[in-house]
C-alpha cells in the first residue's frame, strides 16, 4: 500500500484563549508535532491587543478581512485585508485589533510558534 504524499487538515487545533482572539492551527508543534513551520488561521475581535513580544520566528501576516495594527520596533503600522508582512525573527513587536470590526488573517511562523519561543512581556 502506498503511503499518501498529502495531508488535508479538516480538524485544526483550537488554542484556547481567553481574550476573545480564535486561533485554529492548521499545521505546527500542536497540531502535528511540526516545528518547523506553523499556519494558524485568527480571528481577533475589536478592540483585541495582546503584549509587546520578540518572538525567535520569522512571522508571515495575511490578512483576509478587517484592519490589524502593528507596532514594529516603535514603528506603527496598519494593514488592511488583502495585504501581507514578514516581521523578521528577534523583532520587538505588538499585535492588536484597536479598530472597530472583527479582523481575520493567516499567520505563519518558521520555525513554528512555540509558547518558549515568543517571548511576550507581563
């Protein structure tokens, strides 16, 4: 029997949270155990930010729907759906939803996203 060269993920890993954000990862270290890469698909609601992080991965944003805020080494800046970013690995960064409608993006993170890797502030 030949083994398949493909995996269809039909059941993502729901990261619980409790700021109101929804974070399915599709592949990475929870899902199936990759830690090479990882692809979440999130919802942050209006009004979501979480705290400052300098994160040891390489983080691709794509948004689908809505606004989401960066502050990238100080730097502010905005995207809006059908535009995307690479925020290099050892960059101090901030992700956050001030506006008013629910934002929806893909995030991929190589190596994948690991709690021991993000390094958020308190």
């Amino acid at each position: 029997m030949t083994q398949k060269k493909y995996i269809i993920q039909n059941n993502p890993f729901v990261v619980p949270t409790t700021d109101g954000k929804i974070i399915k990862e599709h592949f990475g270290n929870t899902t199936d155990g990759n830690s090479e890469i990882s692809i979440a698909h999130m919802i942050a609601p209006a009004g979501w930010s979480e705290p400052f992080q300098t994160p040891e991965f390489d983080e691709f944003t794509f948004i689908i729907k809505g606004k989401k805020q960066f502050i990238i080494e100080g730097e502010q800046v905005v995207l809006e759906a059908g535009q995307s970013i690479k925020i290099e690995r050892h960059t101090r960064v901030q992700y956050s939803n001030p506006f008013t409608e629910v934002c929806e993006y893909i995030a991929i993170c190589t190596p994948a996203f690991s709690l021991d890797l993000v390094n958020r502030e308190d």
